[in-house]
C-alpha cells in the first residue's frame, strides 16, 4: 500500500497571483514556462550556463533533476549530513564518482528516498529523465513532506503506456494540480516515456512549491477526518489555527493546505535533517542537538509554528514544516525493539520510506520476552503496544566511558573482524587500534567498532582511497574531496584519536556530553552524528566482539564488569582521595550525565559515599587547532556520589543483564 501521508483528497489547487516582474530579455523570453523557471531561478533552484543561457529546451539527466528537487525542498546538504553519509555505501551508486558534481545530490537524494538507482547498484546521472520517472520523484518528495492529495483515475489516451510503478504517482500528480497531460490533436497524452525538458521541469517543480506554500486565504485551515483508502471528510474551514483546533473531535485532524498540521493523538516524524532549539523562538545558539529525516519523536505538544518534542531525554522545540504529524489510528508502523536468544535488537522503521532494518544492541532486559514489541525513545526505558512502562534498563558498552581500557589484544580484535568479514581490509588494524589505546587514551574495543561502524568494515570508498576510517574533515559539501587523506590506516587511526576524538568529546568542550557513545541526551551522540541510534549501532558492534571474543576464549566478558553511575550536576570533580579537605582535584566530569566506571565504594564519616572510579589516563594540551594527547597516571581516582553535606552528585544506573 502507498505511504499513508499520501491520503485522497479531493481538493482543488487554487492557482497562484503572480504580480509580473521586468526580466531582461534572454534565452527563456516568451518561452511556454518563462513564468515557473523565473520562479525557480529566482529561488536558486534552476541555475544559468557559463554563457549566461538557461536552455529551457534542453533535456534533464536523472542527476540535473535530482539536483533541482534538492534544492526547490531546501534539504540541507550541510557538512554534517555529508559526513554522516560519505562512509556508508548504504545510499551510494557504482555509476556516481564522488569526484562528481552531482555526487552529493545523488547520496542525499538516495538518503531522503527521493531517488532509487537499478538493481545493479548503479543511477544512470546522466539519463534523460523520462516524464513518469520525473513523476516518481516528485511523489516522493510530497510523501517525504507529508502532502495528502488525491488520486484520480487516470483519464489518458496512453493510460496503458504507463508503467505500473508509475501509475500512483501520476494519478496523485493529476490530484495536486501538477500536471494536465498533453494535448495532441484535440486528445489527451500523458506521454509517460517522453524525456523532459529543463522548462517542463520547472513548471513540475514550481507547482509543487505552490502545493507546498499555497497562496494565502481568507480560510487558511480546515477540520478533516481522515481513514486509511478514502477520501478525507472536511467539516469546516477557519481561518485561526487555534479556532480550527477548538472545532475538532474524536480523532479528526486539523489541514492547511495538504498538511496535517495538528493531531490529538499520535506520533511525529522528522521530514528533514533539523535541529531542535531550547525555545519557540529557534535560534540557532539554541540548538540542543539535531538528527536526521525518518526520526521519530515523541510529541508533546502542538502550536500553529511549533511543535514541541522529546528524543532520548532532550526536550525542545521544533519547526513545524519540519515533521509530519501521523494520527494514532493512522500509524501503520513504528520502530521498536525486541529480544531474540538473550539478546536485544533495534528495528528501525522510516514511516516515510516504509522501510526498516534491524541490528543488534546488546544484551535483552530480563523484563523483556521473546515475540514481544517494546518501544523506546531513549533505547533504555521501554513500554509496551498499549504505553505502559515495562521496565528500565541501559546497554553497558553504551554508557561505558571510553577511556577506560579493554581487556581484549591486538590479535584478539583482528580474530573477531576476521570472524565476520574474512575479506575486510581491517584485519590488521588490532596493534593500531591498541597503540591509541596507549597512547591517547581511547578504548581500542570502542574504537574498532567506530571504524567498523563508519567504514562498512573498512571498505567504502574514502576509507580504501583515504585511509580515511572515521570521516574526518569531510566537510564544505564535498564529502569525498575534503576529506583527510592518510598515508596509512594507522595514521588515520592515531590522528582521529588524538585530534579529534578525544579533545572533541571527551574532554569538557561545547559538543562534548560525557566520554561514552550515548544519544541524543547524553555522549557523542548529541553532535557528533545525524543519526539518533550512531551510539547504539557501535555499542552493538562492541556487545558482538566481546560476546564471541569470551566465548572463544573462555574467558569473563567484559560487559557489565563494573557498575555504572552518572552524574548528576555539572563539573563534578575527580580526586586523589575520598574527601574534599585536603585533596586534589584530578579533573572535572563536564556535563550531567557523564558516566563513571566504579571501581569499589568508600564511606566515610557522616555516612558520606564516594566511589573509586576508572580515571582518565591522558593528558590534553592544545594548541590552536592542534591537540596533544599524551598517557599520564592518575594513580587513584575518587567521586563524592551521596549521603553526606554536598548532596547527590551521581546516580547508579541500572545495566540490562
């Protein structure tokens, strides 16, 4: 069945005033589709040759298009979704250089399901797109922006030269006012395998954005019901969201234009990657942490410009283009987690691809059953179908500080990638990773499932050309070219560690929240990645390397070894010994929810609890953009936790076992 967000309504599309504007004459004069390319070349959408032509005859390639629905949507193609996508081969075609122009178009495209390649893995950029192919874009950036629309039956001459997969999309584009078909002596063609012109894409293009930001009117919402295959009800229109709101029932739901822009109940999902601000007012120095489309959060509250929202334990505020509103009774489906021989697996769904895949995260809950769903926002308090809390419980290797050491050797880590991929170019890498282990202080266990993680086991493109593991500096929108390129896998490994890695987030900087992987509350999660579960999918890589690795050499996994506690207040300091008098303070822990490892309890007088604590084993000095990560020793390593005249400082947290 199509994606939900793309319901029947039967609505007319009121066309838009334009007030004319003196354009110097030029190439597109007069020209059938002056008005929709000025429109887009205005906006930045459509761009002029080098001889200062715009060609509106000329025909568009799969990647020129691409390009052009990127840009009309303003999805970002900033450095941080670049850098989260460069590594992965996940949105990648063998046909697309990342040398070429097109490049980031087509990963982001491919990211957002705008654009699918062939079966053999390859997107044919520089194809003439065909009309019903231009079609299935466009429908699925509508889907990806939650338009509801009808459908129409077809009412074509050439109805059976349509291709299937192309039918819905046609239709819906009938329903949205898009398209008209052709007239061919007095007939009516849609003339699906004609290939388009740079003007006929404008004007696709420009009447999409008119759907998107229709004209004002004196009624600008409208009550709805809406059910899954028919047509929505309108039972009134309103000029004020908020009288529009007050006129709902039950489960109807509130339009402007052909989005839902209010729901009593349901769920929200990112239609964009988008940051979520502290304020309604979202200024940027707000931001509290961003994530990409496809993420579902947990929705709190709706106003006319904003929603307010909640991932992980993050709670703020979000535009409200920025998300599609799904009603209770219209979600069909979600992501959520189960357990399969003791062991607890995600399974994330993107409602607006109607996709999913699972991975596993670490070990299952003892609340938790086989055959059962569970949801979560966080990944560490779950419910079940009907809401109710079910139980809490967080994965070890995710709340785990990365400076403390593994157990695990060189060989040992080459045995278990060897174990899953026999062919990965990582095989090798154990003294690497370990050396950084040494030397800068990084758990080399964490630091081989980042590399696995960002690097599909070391083998996309900028890691065999680059030696390039972790995506360091793929930045200013060309991922591939930017990117640092290394003479070795063991230089990019040391230098990542120790320029990056741990003076980016381990130590107390502004995206710094505490040395574990995380989400997006808490850990490197919160800003070094796009993608709300990146913590989760390396502490899962790091759950399967210690599993079989203990196994195989029947010895104690290091899962749970130690009991876990975070703090509770900011810059809770570390220290020589189990007092304030008298003592020295190693260092601060930053932000709450910094976790520590503990070692052993000590009270003291007055009933006072401090905790013996795993300590950094590092030093960092910096200078400008250069850090120095040297090996320093702490020697003992206390933190006042409770029970005495300072208060709480941390909290013990509860590791599913």
């Amino acid at each position: 069945m199509k994606k939900f967000i793309i319901m029947f309504l039967g609505a007319v599309l009121i066309a838009t005033l334009l007030v004319p504007s003196v354009h110097a004459e030029d190439d597109i004069t007069g020209t059938p589709f002056e008005e929709e390319m000025r429109s887009l070349i205005d906006k930045g959408v459509i761009e002029g040759y080098p001889d200062g032509t715009y060609r509106p005859d000329a025909r568009v390639t799969r990647a020129q298009f691409t390009a052009f629905v990127i840009r009309a949507l303003d999805i970002p193609m900033t450095d941080e979704v670049l850098k989260n996508l460069q590594a992965s081969e996940e949105n990648h075609f063998n046909d697309v250089p990342p040398t070429e122009w097109y490049y980031p178009y087509t990963t982001v495209g491919s990211s957002e399901g705008l654009i699918n390649g062939h079966p053999d893995g390859s997107f044919s950029p520089n194809t003439f797109i065909s009309r019903q192919n231009l079609a299935m874009i466009i429908m699925n950036a509508a889907e990806l922006k939650g338009v509801v629309t009808e459908a129409p039956p077809l009412d074509f001459e050439d109805n059976d030269e349509i291709r299937n997969y192309a039918k819905q999309a046609v239709r819906q584009l009938i329903g949205l006012g898009i398209t008209y078909g052709k007239a061919i002596d007095g007939k009516t063609y849609f003339a699906p395998e004609d290939l388009t012109t740079r003007g006929e894409a404008s004007a696709f293009i420009d009447r999409f954005l008119n759907v998107l930001n229709p004209p004002e009117e004196e009624y600008k919402y409208s009550v709805a019901s809406i059910q899954k295959d028919a047509d929505p009800e309108i039972h009134g229109k309103y000029e004020s969201f908020d009288t529009a709101v007050a006129n709902t029932s039950g489960n109807q739901v509130v339009l402007k234009g052909s989005n839902i822009v209010w729901i009593d109940e349901g769920m929200a999902v990112s239609n964009s990657f988008t940051s979520i601000y502290e304020t309604k007012e979202l200024k940027s120095s707000g931001s509290l942490t961003y994530f990409t489309s496809g993420t579902e959060v947990e929705l709190l509250d709706i106003e006319e410009e904003v929603v307010k929202v909640r991932i992980a334990e993050t709670t703020g505020f979000l535009s409200t283009d920025k998300v599609n509103l799904i009603p209770e009774h219209m979600i069909e489906g979600r992501s959520y987690y189960y357990t399969k021989n003791g062991n607890l697996y995600h399974h994330k769904y993107n409602t607006i691809r109607e996709t999913g895949h699972s991975y596993q995260y670490g070990k299952a809950p003892s609340f938790m059953e086989d055959g059962n769903k569970y949801y979560s926002y966080d990944g560490a308090t779950f419910t079940d179908g009907s809401g109710e809390k079910v139980g809490e419980a967080y994965q070890y290797f995710n709340r785990m500080p990365l400076y403390s050491d593994t157990s695990y050797t060189a060989e040992q880590l080459d045995e278990f990638i060897a174990s899953e991929r026999p062919d990965s170019p990582l095989i090798g890498t154990g003294d690497d990773f370990k050396k950084a282990e040494a030397e800068h202080g990084t758990n080399a266990l964490y630091l081989m499932a980042h590399a696995i993680h960002e690097s599909n086991w070391g083998t996309s493109r900028i890691a065999q050309d680059k030696n390039n593991l972790f995506g360091i500096g793929a930045v200013d929108g060309t991922p591939y070219e930017s990117a640092y390129e290394y003479g070795s896998f063991e230089t990019g490994i040391l230098e990542a560690a120790e320029q990056f890695i741990v003076p980016g987030y381990f130590e107390n900087t502004w995206k710094s929240y505490g040395a574990h992987l995380g989400n997006k509350s808490t850990g490197m999660n919160v800003f070094y990645a796009s993608d709300p579960y990146w913590g989760q999918k390396i502490a899962g890589y790091m759950y399967r390397a210690d599993s079989y690795l203990s196994k195989a050499h029947h010895s104690a996994p290091e899962y749970a070894a130690y009991p876990l506690a975070e703090t509770l207040k900011p810059d809770t300091n570390v220290r020589d010994q189990a007092t304030a008098k008298g003592s020295t303070v190693h260092y601060a822990l930053g932000k709450p929810g910094s976790t520590v490892q503990i070692l052993d309890s000590v009270s003291t007088s007055g009933e006072a609890v401090w905790y013996s604590i795993t300590p950094k084993d590092y030093t960092v000095q910096k200078d400008g953009d250069t850090a120095t990560v040297t090996p320093v020793t702490h020697g003992k390593a206390y933190v006042y936790s409770h029970g005495g005249t300072y208060g709480t400082n941390l909290e013990k947290i509860n590791i599913a076992e």
